[in-house]
C-alpha cells in the first residue's frame, strides 16, 4: 500500500501547503532530497492554538502539543509532496527536527515531538521511521507550540 492510500486509510488528505510567514519557500528539492522549512501547525491558515509547553493553568498541554506537532507533520508532508511529485515519490524521511515552546520546568519534548513522528511513521510505514532531534526553546514564530521541519529522501 502506497502512502497517499495510507494516509486515505487514517481518514487524513494533505493540507494545501502553508503560505510562508516570511522570506522563504516551504520545500527545496536537492537532488534526491528534499528539506522543509519549519512547519507549524496551521489548520485552515490559522493556529488552532498559541502559547508555551507545560503543565499548568495557561499552558499548552503536552498532550495537545504532540497533536500540533501531528498536524505540523502532516504539513510537512505537503510541503514534501509539493515539490517530490506526489507523496508517493517519498522513499523515506530521513530526519525530523521539532521545536517546542517550552515552559522553563517542561522537559518532556521528546514525548511532544512523537506527535509528528508517529503520523510519519504511521502514513510512509518503515519509510516514516526517521533520525530526530527535539528541541525546546524559548518562543516559536506567531507564538506557536511547536514547529516541524523534515528531510526526505524521494524517488
């Protein structure tokens, strides 16, 4: 089974591509590779939801955070399918990195990040299993909880 069938079987369809927010392109390809800028969690153009990574009144639940992180990879393979051909040119993800607001006491990014792990994992198969890094950092552009950028490799 192929991955845009994979996707359909997940009841999921790929977002149009995030417009930019600033001077860059969402996707480059590089001769069987393919790099994402940063991916946030747009639905519908917006952000569902602002703010940092904690546990406690006024933060983003880390639980919730993992679905941002989801919804920015699933942006990310929009961004990858834009400019590979398809989803199904994606012959593997290579690396993830995720970026999480984080509360200053929230150490649990690890967890937030499988939210975008999972989904690559769950869409591509064996060819979604990736290198990742996931980091915390003070703020994220728009006030976002999460941000996603993925390296694929394509057919």
């Amino acid at each position: 089974m192929g991955a845009t069938e994979r996707l359909a079987e997940l009841g999921l369809e790929l977002p149009p591509v995030a417009a930019p927010v600033a001077s860059y392109t969402p996707a480059v390809r590089t001769g069987q590779y393919v790099y994402t800028s940063g991916q946030l969690p747009f639905v519908d153009g917006a952000l569902p939801v602002t703010g940092k990574v904690g546990t406690g009144e006024g933060l983003v639940d880390p639980a919730d955070a993992a679905g941002l992180a989801r919804t920015a990879a699933l942006n990310a393979l929009a961004a990858v399918a834009s400019v590979a051909g398809g989803l199904d040119n994606v012959v593997r993800i290579v690396k993830v990195v995720g970026f999480v607001a984080s509360d200053p006491s929230f150490t649990g990014q690890p967890a937030v990040v499988n939210g975008a792990s999972d989904l690559l994992r769950d869409v591509l198969g064996d060819a979604g299993v990736h290198a990742r890094s996931a980091v915390g950092v003070a703020v994220l552009p728009l006030d976002s909880p999460v941000e996603v950028e993925v390296v694929a490799e394509i057919a």
